[in-house]
C-alpha cells in the first residue's frame, strides 16, 4: 500500500520536474550554440592535444665498444676488446654491464724455460662479465681551445662478476674510473681505466691478483 | 678473436643508422608553456653544464626529448638546451593546464610494473651475482625471472630460476615478500680439488626478502633463499642464498 502511494507521488514529481526542466534545457541548448559561435570567433583553431611523458623519446640507455690494454698479472699485456651497455638512473647514478676479452701472452718462466707451457692456448683466453654501479663524480666543460668546449663527467665505477681464465671461472671485483667526453648528444667517448681484482690459484698457491685495463670507447645513447 | 672489433664496429654503425636521434619530426613533440618566472637551458643534462639561456613565463617551448631528470627543449627563438625536471614541474598544457612532469614519486612505485634488479652475496660461501627481472601482476603478486652465478672454492654454479613473489603489504615503503620457485641449477665442482663432473638439477626454492623504496626509480632488495636442490643421489642438498642489491623499475 505504502509502496503503491509512493509510486503515485514520485510518478507526479517526475511529471513536474520534467515539464519544469523542458524550458530550462531549450535554454542550455541555446546558449551552448551562442558558446560555440564564440568560441569559433574568439578561440584559435588548434589541436587539442594531452601531454603524455611517455610519448617524450627518452635516452636513459648507453650502447658501446672499447678497445684497449690489459695486463693479466703474471701473463703480460695485450690487448683487449669489448662492449658495455648502461643505464642511467638519474644524472649522478648509473647501472652497467660490460664484456671484455683479451688473450693473454706466455709468463716470463715460460718464455726462458722454452719448453713449458702452463696454459693450453685455449685457457689463455680470458672472457670477463661485469655489473658495476656508477657515480658521475665531476659533470662539467672541457675546454680544447678558447673557444671550443665539450660537455664531460668524470666518473667513479665499481662492481663485481665473472672472469673465465686458465680453465676455471674466478669471482671478479672491479674498481676505476673514466672520462665520459661528450662529442654531441648522444655520441660520447670514453676514457677509462679498470682495476679486475681476483683470486687465482694456477701456481698452486692462491693469490690475489690486480689486472689492470685502459681503454678508450665510443658510445651513444638511445 | 680478432674479428670481434670489425663486428662490433659493424652492429655499432648499424644502430647508428637506424635509430639516430635528434631527426625525428617536430609534429609529435609537446609543446607546453613556460609558468615559472623563468626556466634555465643547461648545454647539457647535468648539474656541471654551464646555463646559456633562459626562457620567460609565457613563452612557449618544445620538448625534444629527455634523459633521466633532464628534457632537452627548444624555445620559440631556436635556443636550444637541457632544463631540469623541477622547473618544468609546473608548465601548461596547450589547453591551459597543468602538465604532469614532476619526479617519480612513491605511487609510480606503487604502481610499478617491471622491474630490473642486480643482486650480490653469499651462495653456500661462493660468491653469488645475480640479475633478475620483474613484472608484477597486482598490488600483491609478481613473477620473477632471473640468473645466478655462484664461484667458489668448491664449486661454481649457474642457476636459471621462476618465482612467484607475494608482498602482503604492498603500500609500505619498506615491503617485505617472500616467494616460491623452481630452479635448474648447474654444478662444476672444482677440477683441482675433486675429480667428479658437471651436472645439472632441478631445485625448489623458498624465500623471504624485503623491498625498500629509495627514491626515483629505485629500490634496495634484501633476500634470503633457501634452495632445495633434487639431486640423483641418495639425499637431497640444502643450499642457503643471502643478497643484497639494487633494482630499478619502470
């Protein structure tokens, strides 16, 4: 019963506020036409467009090679090729990872014994991996002459990873630091030395050993 | 060896080619306007890097790019240069609004989906290095993909896992997890010590671990695993796993 009036009333009130709402959206009608008119006169054609970053090209990446020297302690100086990708987390930080090879020479017993070899020519081949954290130390100008400057950071590197040598798979600490030198953009060159500090027991003692690596590389962003 | 810098020489130029940047056209670029007094246009994306212009309130500028906290732009006069992620905080939108360019905060890391993390520790006493990948699917769980190489004075070990990651509060900014998986692990004895060759199992793994939000993108990981390796012989192995590491997420 109580539902059956209830009905009745809210059938009259929605009657009313229709009838009472007509006029009312004739109106908006028509002032949102007059808007537009105004709008099309006072508004300049242009293209609504929403700002998304996602759209913005970012370059937080760095692909490169290097090449250069690297002495294997015990086993002489060579050289050494290799390719590094990084990450920039922000303009002080960065995360890398590097490969390197080199093929490391006789040692100076095996050069005056004549006769020895300790290492098979395949296990003097020396394979390194790396994960390093960078810090970008000194970010600033270097200036070639008066007038001509590029922008530069110097950073500081250090991580850890995997050395395969003389048959066996060492755990590698690395410590260096570089010269980022910025020829455009998106193309920079590296300057950069490395210190590989390792664990070796191919003389039968275990020792810890400092092969060092310069090298210069070519990298750009993308 | 030695056609490995040709070749590399090779793929370096080919991605030159194909991705050169600075060409792309200037139709899809945003352009916002200044609403600070000023901005500053570094000649480079870095604290270091001398300012060489300014651009006013009200002028308009097109932004061509970004590296980390850093968007290269181009104001209405072709000046060219870098200006820092804080200043262009609060530009307008052609519409006249407020574009959103400011830092990644704490809800992109609640709202985070892959994840990239680097880990190191100890594996049973072998130094262990780790990289992983993440994508997480809710607030609570994610899955995770990732490489272990673990060298030591025994033995050396790889390690190829999935795991199921389950934070039960992920709001917090220091979320602990913990987490189940499957593991193929490969074991090289060390050929001066044993004469016992390569083989490979299967393991499970159990994990608990925590994440901590530091800023940006970035967040600090803690994890301990215990890994149940299914050996063929007459009893399984028990292999213990603490890191500590980075991760970044996008």
């Amino acid at each position: 019963m109580e539902s059956r009036t209830q009905r009745i009333f809210l059938g009259a009130a929605a009657l009313a506020a229709g009838l009472n709402l007509a006029p009312a959206a004739a109106q908006t009608e028509a002032d949102s036409e007059q808007r537009s008119v105004l709008d099309r006169i006072i508004t300049p054609d242009m293209e609504r467009r929403e700002i998304n970053e996602d759209k913005i090209d970012s370059e937080d990446f760095e692909f490169g090679v290097y090449y250069g020297v690297m002495s294997v302690e015990d086993f002489g100086s060579n050289e050494v090729t290799g390719i590094r990708l990084a990450y920039h987390v922000s303009e002080d930080f960065f995360l890398e990872a590097a490969y390197g090879e080199t093929t490391t020479s006789e040692t100076s017993f095996e050069l005056l014994n004549g006769s020895v070899q300790l290492l098979t020519p395949e296990e003097r081949e020396f394979n390194y991996y790396n994960l390093s954290i960078g810090y970008n130390f000194l970010p600033g100008e270097v200036f070639i002459s008066e007038n001509w400057a590029f922008n530069s950071t110097f950073y500081l590197i250090a991580g850890a990873g995997n050395t395969d040598f003389a048959g066996e798979e060492t755990f590698t600490y690395n410590v260096g630091m570089g010269l980022r030198f910025f020829a455009t953009d998106w193309l920079a060159l590296h300057f950069d030395v490395r210190d590989h500090i390792m664990d070796l027991d191919i003389f039968g003692e275990e020792k810890t050993t400092h092969n060092i690596e310069a090298h210069v590389g070519l990298t750009f962003f993308f | 060896m030695y056609p490995q810098p040709k070749r590399l020489l090779y793929i370096l130029l080919a991605a030159v080619l194909c991705c050169s940047p600075g060409f792309a056209d200037d139709e899809a670029m945003p352009v916002v306007t200044v609403a600070d007094p000023y901005i500053e246009l570094h000649s480079g994306p870095g604290r270091g890097y001398p300012i060489l212009h300014v651009a006013e309130k009200g002028e308009s500028v097109t932004i061509l790019k970004r590296r980390t906290d850093w968007f290269k732009v181009r104001t209405q006069r072709g000046k060219v240069g870098w200006v820092k992620r804080r200043q262009m905080k609060d530009t307008l939108g052609p519409d006249g609004r407020l574009v959103d360019l400011g830092d990644p905060t704490i809800e992109d890391f609640l709202a985070r989906r892959w994840e990239f993390g680097v880990t190191g520790g100890d594996f049973e006493g072998a130094d262990s290095l780790s990289i992983s990948l993440g994508y997480r699917f809710s607030d609570n769980i994610s899955a995770e993909l990732k490489l272990t190489q673990a060298t030591g004075n025994i033995s050396d070990s790889k390690l190829a896992s999935v795991a199921l990651l389950n934070q039960p509060f992920p709001e917090w900014r220091l979320s602990p997890y913990f987490m189940l998986g499957a593991s193929r692990i490969k074991t090289d004895p060390s050929a001066t010590l044993v004469a016992t060759e390569d083989r490979s199992d299967n393991a499970l793994l159990v994990g608990l671990g925590a994440y901590y939000y530091i800023s940006r993108r970035m967040m600090l990981r803690l994890e301990y695993n215990n890994h149940l390796i299914l050996t063929s012989r007459e009893e399984n192995e028990e292999v213990n796993e603490w890191k500590a590491g980075l991760s970044v997420f996008f």
